[in-house]
C-alpha cells in the first residue's frame, strides 16, 4: 500500500497523503486533483477502492491506424494535450499488422471503464469494413467522436477536414499551371474520404477518366506503385490523399528519370511534419490540425459531461501550401 502511495504521488505530482486522502474518500482535496488520481491508478494499472469503482475512469481511448504517418502522432499530440487540460488520460491504441485490431482496442478500453473513445483514421471511414465495435460503443453509450470523414449511420459526431474544398485548392493550381492530365492517387475504393476528393475533381474539372485515377495503400510504397502507372498514361499532375503517397509520387518520377516540378507537379494532402524539408518541398493542403483536436475534444467532454450533442459531422477548412513540388507544366 505504501509503495502504491508513493508510485501514484510521483505520477500526479502530489503528496502521499493527498493521495491517501483521495483513496479514502476524505475532504479537503479539489476535485480536479482527485481525477488526477484516479486517473493515475487506472493508468498504472492499481484497482480502484471499493468505493470509488462505480464511477467510470477518467480515461480516454484514442485509437489511430498507424504512427509512421506524421499526421496522426500530430492530432494525438493536440488531442491528448487538451485532453489532459480536462483531467482526462489519454489511452493510445495504435493498431500493428497481424497485431491488435481495433475491434480488440475497443474490448479492452470497455473493460477499463474509458469516458470516451476518439477514433482518427480507422474503420469507420471504410464501407466495406467492419463496424460490430463501434455499434457495441453506441449501445452502451460511450461518448464517441470520429475524425475526419465516416461511412453513413453510424450516428457519432465527426470532425472533418473539408476534402471537397482540399481538391478544389489542388486542382486550381495545377489547371493554373498549365496541367492538363491531372491524375489522382488516392486510398482503397471503399474509403469514404477518397471517394469524396474523387467526387469533389469531378465536380470541379467535368470529368477525370478513370484511367486518371489510382486506388492503393497508404504508404510511400502504395504512391510509387500507383504513379508509375499513371506517369505511363501521361499524367503530368499528381493529386493524393496523403502526403506519404505524395512522396511515393515523387520517388517515382524520380526512378523513371523525371525531374519534380519540372516534368512532374506533385500536391500531398495533410501537411504533415518535415513536408517542408522534402527535396523539393513539398506542396500540400494542409488540415487545421489545431482547431480541428480542440473541437473534437470539446464535442467527446460535452458528452461526457452529460449534454446532448448531433451526430453531425463539422467540416474544417483547408489550407493549400504552395512549396516546391509544383510549376507550370512541361510544352510538349
């Protein structure tokens, strides 16, 4: 009991017997404090006194895809932070190949008694994945929020980079520049947010033949394998889905012996860490990564807390960063 005292103290940052005063159930401690430790025992893994085993962990889930992308170690980082402002703990689940799905993150983030779950990147923006987990969420009213954008009916709130106005920006510039074959790399058919920037250049362009068009991975590998077929078929300007796939483009320009910008313009999505010290830098949209993780935080405490929030989806604007992988496009 006294080495639990002392682990959880150092972790709070507070005395032994401010901790033993919270165990107890005694006054004299802010209630902000006494989530802290709270917090604190369910992280390190001690179970809470009897008395206090009723209340649900001031824990949240935020459950990402993968970590090589910078883009999600980046909301994690602004999600988790504001998290932490509330006296929240944020419980990261990173999914692995062959390892832990997100189904089993769920199971196991039930079982710890979490306040809420913030999915970014995960199932729910691919239709022909499974859904079981988060319909088991919604039935036991676990507060939920989604980032970025989600297959229909699955009735949680969702904060959205608008990936309509994304492309707009992206399409304008490369048809400013000259280009005329303008391809598209972008994630697996099923995925909603890809559908939607295809949807959104079709909108915006009249039409891009499908040939113009590649599905793949998310990946550097995923975008080298998609624009080699495309340069093939004369695509001179290179709209993707992320800028990892951006990267995969330019690597690919790059091993058929063409010159980025100078042959080949290249437009990543995201403006993730480092996209400005790519050779050449890299031009992206970039997500309002800030503001987007302050609100679906706010959207995940307001529930938490008890008040009713629309399963709506907010839509944030993006902002187009014109750098270096882009000029006007090769006279033929």
């Amino acid at each position: 009991m006294t080495r639990r005292l002392a682990v959880v103290a150092k972790k709070v940052g507070v005395s032994e017997a401010t901790v033993s005063r919270v165990l107890n159930g005694k006054p004299g401690v802010s209630e902000a404090t006494r989530q802290a430790v709270l917090s604190a025992l369910d992280v390190l893994g001690y179970e809470r006194p009897t008395q206090l085993r009723g209340e649900r962990a001031r824990l949240v889930g935020l459950v990402l895809p993968e970590l090589q992308n910078p883009i999600f170690p980046a909301f994690a980082e602004v999600i988790g932070g504001a998290l932490a402002q509330l006296g929240l703990t944020p419980v990261l689940c990173t999914q692995t190949r062959g390892g832990v799905s997100e189904a089993d993150y769920v199971d196991l983030l039930l079982q710890q008694q979490v306040s809420g779950v913030v999915f970014a990147g995960g199932l729910y923006a691919q239709a022909d994945a499974p859904h079981d987990h988060y319909r088991r969420l919604a039935e036991r009213n676990i507060p939920v929020v989604l980032v970025n954008a989600a297959i229909e009916h699955l009735g949680f709130p969702a904060v959205s980079c608008d990936d309509a106005v994304a492309v707009e920006q992206a399409w304008r510039h490369l048809a400013s520049l000259g280009h005329e074959r303008i391809g598209m790399v972008l994630g697996p058919g099923d995925h909603m947010p890809s559908a939607r920037k295809l949807a959104a250049a079709r909108a915006v362009a009249g039409e891009v033949p499908e040939e113009h068009v590649a599905r793949t991975m998310f990946s550097i590998e995923g975008g080298h394998a998609a624009a080699s077929r495309l340069i093939e078929r004369g695509v001179t300007g290179f709209i993707c889905a992320s800028d990892p796939l951006a990267l995969g483009v330019v690597r690919a320009a790059r091993r058929k012996g063409l010159d980025v910008p100078g042959q080949i313009s290249v437009v990543g999505y995201d403006d993730s860490a480092l996209m400005n010290c790519t050779e050449p830098p890299l031009t992206t949209v970039r997500q309002p990564i800030e503001a987007m993780g302050k609100a679906v935080v706010e959207l995940l405490n307001a529930q938490i807390n008890g008040s009713a929030v629309a399963p709506e989806e907010l839509l944030f604007e993006p902002e187009l960063v014109v750098r270096g992988s882009t000029a006007q496009a090769p006279r033929t």
